[in-house]
C-alpha cells in the first residue's frame, strides 16, 4: 500500500545515524558490530579522537597498558594493536620502551599516528583476519581499548600471540564487562599450553576527575608470556 515504506526508512536512518553521528562519540563506538562499521566509524573520529574523547573524558587506559608492560618487564620491538592515533605508543616511548610499530584497522587514525614520530612501522591490519608476516616479530606486544564492546573479541587474542617471540610478553586490556559477556575467561584457558604466567589486573579506564556515564569503567589487563 503506498506510504507503507516510510516508517522503515526512518527507522534505517535513524537507525544509521546512531551508528555514524555527525560527531563520533563513545557511545556511538560501542554500537560497532563489524569491521566495516569500525573503519567508518575511526575515519571520521580520527582527526578528533585525541582532543573530543582522549582529553575531554580523562582517558588514561593506554597509559595503564604501557606502565603495565613496563612493571612486567617488557620491552622492544613491541607491536601496538588497534594503535589508533598513537597514544600507547607514546607511553611506551616515554618510558624507554622502543622501537615501538603500530597496527590498526584504520588508515585514517594510522594517519594521524603516524605525524607523531612515535612508530617504528605502521600499517593497516585486522587482526581477526590475521596479521600477515607478523610471526614471531616482536619481543612484545600491547592493545589498550580494542578488546572491548562492539569491537573485538577474545579470538583476537590468537593473532596477538603468533606475532610474539616465545617469552615475550603480551598486555592486553579488556573492558571488564566485556570479559564477563564475551567469552574471555574460556579463551585464557584455551590458551594454557601456549601461554605463560598469567595474570589479572583491574585498572580505571579514567582519571579520578572523569564525570559521565562512564567515568567509573574498569578494564582488566591481561598480562602473559608466550610459551
């Protein structure tokens, strides 16, 4: 019958406009559902990212990713995973650990990264697609809020470990509430054969001056030795 198209195109608009608003914000992140998503979604936010979300709401999880690494004793190369616009990267710098090379499934935000003098390397990956050429590469490797929701899951954890050197270590952070919901604690374990001095630690995602509806979220930072 005519007119009866209408309300399911305002509901796919608005529905696309939830996924991709004219300013990119954590929420908006959060509703990712595919890589595709994902590269649309950090090719708008890329020039933004660091002063609209990293400043603005007290971001600090890459800081506790890269002190983390360097309390276990990590060191270089270290590949940075979903590196974004370089802010893991940079605190690894700033705490002597280098060379430093970054992957993420956005050119765009890689672009903004790369201005920064802070990698070694940079280039596009997905890495629940793998990571060509990266086997037994790095000494150690990080990812600071790409385990999290709408994002990544645990079989990413896979690529992560076949780019590391036996002994390397790996720190991964995982939003809290992800770990519990998407299947995290069964993938450790999974891994037990091939993974070494395993641990759990719980960290703030924000400083102590964060307000919102996210201020008080936490992450776990998985922190283990390839076999």
């Amino acid at each position: 019958m005519p007119g009866q198209g209408k309300p399911l195109a305002k509901i796919c608009v608005r529905a696309l406009n939830v996924l991709m608003p004219d300013k990119p914000d954590l929420e908006s992140a959060y509703a990712l559902q595919t890589p595709e998503d994902s590269r649309k979604l950090y090719a708008v936010w890329a020039t933004t990212y660091d002063t609209d979300f990293a400043e603005q709401s007290g971001y600090i999880l890459h800081e506790q990713v890269a002190r983390h690494f360097a309390l276990m004793g990590g060191f270089g190369p270290v590949l940075d995973v979903g590196a974004g616009t370089g802010l893991c990267g940079e605190a690894l710098r700033a705490r002597g650990i280098e060379p430093v090379d970054g992957t993420d499934i956005s050119a765009e935000m890689l672009e903004v990264a790369g201005k920064k003098d802070t990698y070694r390397n940079i280039f596009p990956g997905d890495i629940l697609a793998g990571l060509e050429g990266t086997q037994d590469s790095y000494q150690g490797a990080v990812s600071a809020g790409t385990f999290t929701t709408g994002h990544v899951g645990p079989d990413g954890i896979d690529t992560v470990v076949h780019a590391v050197r036996p002994r390397g270590w790996i720190v991964l952070s995982v939003n809290a509430k992800h770990y519990r919901a998407a299947g995290f604690e069964a993938k450790m374990a999974e891994l037990a054969a091939t993974i070494t001095d395993v641990s759990a630690t719980e960290v703030a995602i924000y400083g102590p001056d964060a307000t919102g509806p996210h201020a008080k979220d936490v992450a776990l930072l998985l922190a283990f030795r390839k076999a």
